[in-house]
C-alpha cells in the first residue's frame, strides 16, 4: 500500500539518518518504491508498489516552488481521479471551506520551505512549515509522535515506531 512519512526536528537539528533508514526500510517491505526529500532540519518520504496504487499515490509532488507534497489516495469528481487538482489546493495553501469540497479519500504531507515564512506568519526557529490534510471523512490514518526534539507524522504506524524511546503495546488499551 502507498503512504507517506514526513519528520522534521526543532531547534535546528538535523534528522537522525539511522532512525531515518530504519523507518523508511520499514515503508519500503513488500516491494514498495521509495523517493525522498531533505530540507534542513525535515526530510519527507513517498513510496508505493508497482501496481495496484491510484495515479498520483505514494508520490513527492512538487506543485510550486518551495513546496513538496507527499500525497496518499485519490480525489474524485464525476469525470474521474483529479487528484492533480487536489494536491495543487493542498500545497497552495487552500482554505478549509476548498479542503472540504475535495472528494475521495487521501491524506497529504505538505512541506513548505519559504525560509521560515507561512503568509504574514514567521515561523518557529525559521524551519520548513508542515501541514498535514486529510480528506473530511479520514480514510487514511495518519499517525502522530512527538518526541522532545522530533516531530513524525506517516500514514504507516511501523514508520513511526522507529522514533519512540521505548515503544510498547497495552494489552488492557482499547
């Protein structure tokens, strides 16, 4: 299945590359391509297998400069996939009131490297802004870990394992 993983860190701290291999060998089993960026203190993955995956699934798509989208799944409309046009409204910026006229199910990471600038916002310690978007019903999970110097976000819970100290599993959890 296609998915993505997106981590990036704080304070200016580059991304730990074992942990980094190690989830993205985790994305890859099954036959899956991977491709991947770096930005700083971000790194962003796709991957997705040679068959059976939605045109546009499991791809880094760059629809402006300055801008990756890794994008899961597909958008709809009566004449067919227009998932283009999903991914141009997600990595331009669109408001709630577009993102929730997109139909289909799919989940995106987008990054945006303006030099630490979202509109009129500065952002945090001057690093890449991440957004992530998932479609109003949330077909596709997207798993969420922050640790004390990493965020990660991936539509593959074994890609987020990597990146907790001491991950374990409660039995008693529902």
């Amino acid at each position: 299945m296609a998915g993505w993983l997106v981590v990036w860190s704080s304070g200016g701290a580059g991304v730990d590359p074992a942990r980094w291999d190690r989830a993205v060998a985790a994305a890859a089993r099954h036959g899956a391509r991977a491709e991947g960026w770096e930005g700083g203190s971000c790194r962003l993955a796709a991957w997705r297998r040679d068959a059976a995956e939605f045109p546009r699934s499991g791809r880094l798509v760059r629809p402006s400069p300055g801008v990756v989208v890794a994008w899961v799944g597909q958008c709809l409309e009566d004449q067919g996939d227009v998932s283009d046009r999903g991914v141009t409204a997600v990595g331009g910026n669109a408001d709630a009131g577009t993102l929730a006229g997109l139909n289909g199910p799919f989940a995106a990471a987008i990054v945006r490297d303006d030099r630490g600038r979202r509109g009129d916002r500065p952002q945090p310690m001057g690093g890449p802004a991440v957004r992530i978007v998932l479609d109003r019903h949330r077909h596709y999970p997207v798993y969420l870990h922050r640790g004390i110097a990493v965020t990660v976000a991936s539509t593959e819970l074994a890609c987020v394992i990597p990146w907790i100290a001491e991950p374990r599993i409660s039995r008693e959890a529902s």
